[in-house]
DNA sequence: CACTTGCGAAACCAAAAGGTTTCATATATA
DNA sequence: TATATATGAAACCTTTTGGTTTCGCAAGTG
C-alpha cells in the first residue's frame, strides 16, 4: 500500500522515528527502545512510514535496519513551496507599510 | 484550542480547503458548495485549520470570510529543511558516482 | 540441540476522525 | 413582520488510529 507522505508526518511518534534515523540506520528493537510505548506500537508505526516511503528495511541477520528516506519529503516541501511567494508577499507589504511610516517619521527621503 | 499543523494538513480535503482560499478569501457557504460532502462536515475541517492557525474567519454582515494564514506552514517547512541537506548529500554522492563511471569509461582523469 | 533474540502478525480495545441529520440563531429581504 | 440565508453546534454513527497482549518463527549462541 502507498500511504500519504502528509499522513504519515501527522503524527509526532513517526516524526521522532525519522528525527531518530535520519542520521544513521536502527533496527527495529533500538528504535522501539527509545519510546515508552511497546514495540508493537512503534513498530506499526514504522510499517505505515515504510508504506509512505519514508523508510526502507533492510535485513541483516536477525535484525532489520530502518533507513530513512528523507527525499520523500519533497512531496510535502513542494506543496507548501507554491505557496510561499504570498506570505512573502505579505511580508513585503508590511515591510513596505513599516518603512513608509519610518519615512513619515523622520520625513525627508522619498524614492521608490 | 492550539492544534497540530501538521495533523491539520493530513486531510486531503483539508489541504483542498487551503488551495481553495489561499488566493481570495471565500466564506463558508462558498467553500463547502465546491465539495461533495455536507456543508458540516467541511465546517468540522475549516474549524480544525482555524485552531492550527491556518484559518482566519471574518464576519461580514451574515457571511464568515475564511482566510488563509499560509505562513503557518512554516512549522512544517522549517521542520522538513533540516533535513534537505540530507537528501542533496545523497544526489551529490550518486551525481560524484555517476561522473566516476563517466571518467572510467572515458578512460583518462584520477583525482578523488 | 536447547535457549535467547529480534521480528512480524493477529486479536482485541478505547478514543479520535470524518460524515450525516437536525435544530437554533443572527442577518438580510420582500 | 414573515421568510430566506448563512452559520454554529449538538447528537449519532461507522471507520480509522494508536495501543496492548499474545503467539509463532527464523537467526544467533552456549
């Protein structure tokens, strides 16, 4: 199953997982070590971001390592990415609405 | 009630709300007549995107005008950024590997 | 081989989500 | 003033979520 990215980052727990291997891969028993909830728990959540893309497993023995596919992320980057330019924008203009009252103060200067 | 940016922006439909009045504010007949779903329910969706600071609303006469506060989605952006250097590491990683084949098969040029 | 580890998956649960209908209320309008 | 509009909120219902326990199994170890 294909989960959404932005589902996925909902929840804090799979935003620490990911905080937690972005750097370098655990398996599972570390990762669940971390969090006072059982592993069953931190390990459904692991599946739904192995599901989301998130996160790769690979085994090694008895163990299997998560790795963190940050890349995934862009989806949600990208999205809120078109939108930047208006709180920009906003900003601009109150930047704008600050620096013409600043001019209004000490008079003088006007070149726009 | 402060709720979660990132669980506000879980929702598709929530996501579609956002998309829908980031460029001109509309009331809440107006966005809901463009979903499927009873005019409550996208209520319910605005009411969540209005506790995570998303949603500003604004009564006019009869009407409540719902307006985008887009720059909220920096919590998530800035969130995601420290992780972009991440991800370009790799893509340099694999572009320094690619030019490595390049130079091997065009024979010539080591230096690492 | 017997025992310990590290997992994956199933069965079960309570709470949260996402919808629907229905009802009450404040604002226009005829 | 009586009627239509635009909402806000409550009551209820079905699925999803996020957790817990328990069981089974494969991979190391003594």
């Amino acid at each position: 199953m294909t989960r959404d990215v932005f589902q996925a980052i909902a929840d804090p727990t799979r935003r620490e997982i990911l905080g937690m291997i972005a750097y370098q891969s655990l398996n599972v028993n570390t990762v669940s070590g971390n969090f006072k909830i059982s592993r069953a728990a931190v390990y459904k959540h692991i599946k739904i971001l192995r599901e989301a893309g998130l996160v790769e497993i690979k085994q090694a023995g008895r163990e299997r390592y998560c790795h963190a596919k940050m890349e995934k992320l862009l989806t949600v980057s990208d999205w809120i990415e078109q939108y930047r330019k208006l709180w920009n924008q906003k900003l601009d203009s109150l930047e704008a609405y600050l620096d013409k009252l600043q001019n209004k103060n000490t008079a003088a200067k006007k070149e726009n």
